[in-house]
C-alpha cells in the first residue's frame, strides 16, 4: 500500500497503525522490559557469584581478584635462574632403565634467591626421594615431561613457600639434560 507520501507501508507498519492505544504501548514497552529484567537478572548473578568466591575465598580474595583485573604500576621483578647440581639416581627395581641423569635450572623471582639458596639441600634431598620412586613410563613422551615438572615445582613450592602466602616462588623447572639407562 502507497501512502499519500509515496511511501510503501510494510505489514508491520501496518500492524503499529492497528494498534492504538494501550496496545501500541504493549508493542514497544514489552520488549524493553524484557531486556531490563534480563541485565537486572544477569547482574544478580554476577553479583551472587563474586559473593560465593569471597565466601570460599577470604575477605583478601577480591583484592586479589581486582589485582589480576587492574593493571598495576609495579611490574613483577624479573626471574632469575637458578641451576641445580645433576643429579644421577636409582629408578624403581622393576623398570628396564635402572638409572636417571637428571639435570635442572629453577627459574625464580630475584627477591627469593636467597631463600632458595638456603633451601638447596632440602631441595635436593626432595627430588632424590621424588625420582627413586619413578619408572619408565613415568618419563615417556611430552605428557610424561610435563607431569615431571609440575610435580617438581609442587614439591619444590610446598618447601619453600610460606603458609600465609598463595604465592610460587619456582615459577618454572627447565630441564637441562634428562637421560636413562
């Protein structure tokens, strides 16, 4: 249909021009309601959910939060890396390879250096311990190397940090040299 404009009119054009009224209002305001309820609701759960992680969390949690979200001025001193002696030990009786020749590098923060210095021999003792009771197929494949460092820095943060703190002081193993026989 062609106004007297020369303007066509669509069917929902059409549709509006029925409605007068209240139902025009319907038309408009419904949708919009929707869409208000929906962010109210969406920001209910936002909020409900930043509630639960302080809950779980402590009270420093969204500090903590709010520090990874905020881009701070101090950056982070930069790593350093420590290297340890090579190590070479027994592996379990039962696998092919008797013998490991291990050799790794810490890389950590330089304000911690002088506490992983001091925690050397502890250090050292933990991953002998660690690696006796390995086999093989402990060690086979990328999979294998990295469940070998995750577990050493485990171990080596368990040692070395405070229990107040969440924070790693080994924040990498690098492998060095790694060799069975």
């Amino acid at each position: 249909m062609i106004t007297r404009f020369g303007i066509a009119r669509t069917a929902g054009g059409e549709i509006l021009d029925r409605l007068r009224g209240p139902g025009r209002f319907l038309v408009i305001v419904l949708p919009v309601a929707r869409l208000l309820a929906f962010l109210l609701a969406l920001g209910a759960v936002a909020a409900a959910g930043l509630a639960g992680y302080w809950l779980a969390a402590g009270p420093r949690a969204l500090e903590t939060l709010e520090a990874l979200w905020t881009p701070s001025a101090q950056t982070a001193p930069a790593d350093g890396v420590v290297d340890m002696p090579e190590l070479v030990v027994n592996l379990r009786r039962d696998t092919p390879s008797r013998f490991l020749k291990i050799g790794l590098s810490l890389s950590v923060a330089s304000r911690d250096r002088d506490r992983l210095d001091r925690a050397m021999p502890q250090l050292t003792d933990s991953l002998q311990e660690f690696l006796r009771n390995l086999d093989q197929d402990d060690l086979e494949g990328s999979a294998g190397l990295h469940r070998l460092r995750s577990e050493i820095r485990r171990r080596f943060n368990l040692i070395l940090s405070d229990p107040n703190s969440r924070r790693d002081i080994v924040t990498d193993v690098l492998l060095r040299s790694l060799l069975t026989q």
